[in-house]
C-alpha cells in the first residue's frame, strides 16, 4: 500500500524537477489545493468558479408558456431559460416564423392584434453580438 505521504513527496520532487530543469518557466504559476478526500491535487489552472460560470452560461432549456388574458387576440408569453437569462443575453419571439419582438432582456412579452386562427412561436437567445445561443421548440396557440 503507498502512503498518501510518499504521493506528496513524490509529486513536490517531480514539481521541484521540472521547475530547476526548465520545463516550467520560474513565472508559471502552479496551483495546490486537497480535493474531497483530502488527497494533494497539482494544475496549472486554478481550482474556482471561473470555469463553471463559463459552462453555466449554455443555455439548455428555454420554454414558453402562455398565458390567455381578457382581451380578445392577446396574449402574454412566459419565457424559462435554464439557465436563467445571462447579463448581457436577450430574447426575440417570433410569431409564425417571423421576428415579432426585438431582442429584449426581458422573461415576458404581450402579443396583441392577433388574428384568428393557428399560431407558432418561439424565442431565440441571443448574445451581445446578437449569435443565436439557443432556439426553443415552437409553441401553439390558438386564437378563438
């Protein structure tokens, strides 16, 4: 069995190696920190949330739900993102495959003036720089 000792003292020798052999520059920076057992763990990347925030920001949810009010052809639309809508992101509905809304950083819009009949829509995320980052699925609606 190999003492958790003898790990460490064999990684701080490698580490030690490569810093006075040159494979690692003197300015790098080496990163140390335990992991959930308690075990040394080395990298060149800092242990932080920099990282998961980055991942986080895929969008990989977005549903409408829709919300009939009391006048006739109008309706409210409810977007959930998962994650929720990131700094700096923006929703554009379109309504049967047409821009109805601008980009907004809003979670609701109001349709209104609808015409009777079958309807499709769905939101688009956008970025800063206005690239699609994710699409939902179409949603109906039915206008009595």
């Amino acid at each position: 069995m190999i003492k958790p000792y003898a790990i460490t003292v064999t990684l701080c020798s490698i580490l030690g190696f490569m810093l006075t052999s040159g494979r690692l520059s003197a300015a790098s920076e080496i990163y140390h920190w335990k992991d959930a057992e308690g075990n040394p763990v080395f990298s060149d990347q800092p242990k932080g949330q920099r990282y998961l925030a980055t991942y986080q920001r895929r969008y990989q949810d977005v549903r409408l739900v829709s919300y009939q009010t009391q006048m006739p052809g109008q309706r409210i639309i409810r977007i959930y993102s998962q994650p929720k809508l990131q700094p700096g992101d923006t929703i554009e509905l379109q309504l049967n495959g047409e821009t109805y809304q601008s980009p907004l950083h809003s979670q609701f819009f109001l349709l209104h003036h609808l015409p009777r009949g079958h309807h499709k829509v769905r939101a688009l995320v956008r970025n800063k720089n206005k690239r699609i980052l994710f699409t939902s699925r179409s949603t109906s609606l039915n206008i009595p």
